[in-house]
C-alpha cells in the first residue's frame, strides 16, 4: 500500500507549515490579532474560535474559496527558551482530498511566508 502524505487514518487530510519569527510571544501575538493582522490572515476563519488560549493558541474551523465543507485550523504561538523568537504553527485537518490538501498548502504557506512583512515597522509619511 502506497503512503499517501497528508492523508490521516481517522481525520481526512491534513497540512502543517510552521516558521520561527525573530519577535517576542507578546509582541507576535498582538500583532497577530490585531485589526490589522487580523484583516492579513483570517480570510474565510470563523472569528468565534472555539478554544482561544491566549499566547498559546486558536482553534476553529476554516473555508477556503471554492470548498464545500470547512475544515478545522490550529494556530499555535511557541515561545523560544533561549530568545525573542516565535515559532508561529499552523495545522489544518479535517479536508475533504488532497486537492483541498494542495490549496490548503499554498494558502497558509503564502500567509506565514508573509508575516515578516507585519512585523517591519511602516516607514511614517508626513
């Protein structure tokens, strides 16, 4: 039998990508909910999260355009012990195929590729 990646036994298919950012927990957590940050990553999540940990995690169910079903998204914040760094993880599970699988991937890729553009502070114009 040929091991499909991605494909769970009881859960459906999965993806995960996570990145470590050169920020503090706090800082990246802020950022990460506010409006601003909110408006850059939460396209099609429900914002009524079934488990909000703060600066620990987010669980609740997310649609991508185009997919019948949601799925479900977990969103961790893991403080480094020797540093101000943060490992930001993403899962998501609960997809109906490895299509969904695929365009879940480049979604949320796309996404924690681009934090750092969050975390540069706008240069002020007068």
């Amino acid at each position: 039998m040929i091991k499909r990646i991605g494909l769970t036994k009881d859960s459906g298919w999965q993806f995960g990508v996570r990145k470590t950012f050169p920020s503090d927990l706090e800082s990246i957590w802020k950022l990460f909910f506010s409006k601003e940050g909110l408006k850059y990553w939460s396209k099609g999540v429900e914002q009524d999260f079934s488990t909000f940990k703060e600066y620990s995690h987010i669980r609740t169910k997310w649609k991508h355009v185009g997919f019948k079903e949601s799925a479900s998204l977990q969103i961790r914040f893991i403080p480094s012990q020797k540093s101000d760094k943060t490992t930001i993880s993403i899962h998501v599970d609960q997809l109906e195929n490895e299509n969904q699988r695929e365009e879940a991937k480049k979604y949320w890729t796309k996404i924690i590729g681009n934090i750092p553009l969050l975390l540069t502070p706008k240069v002020l114009k007068d």
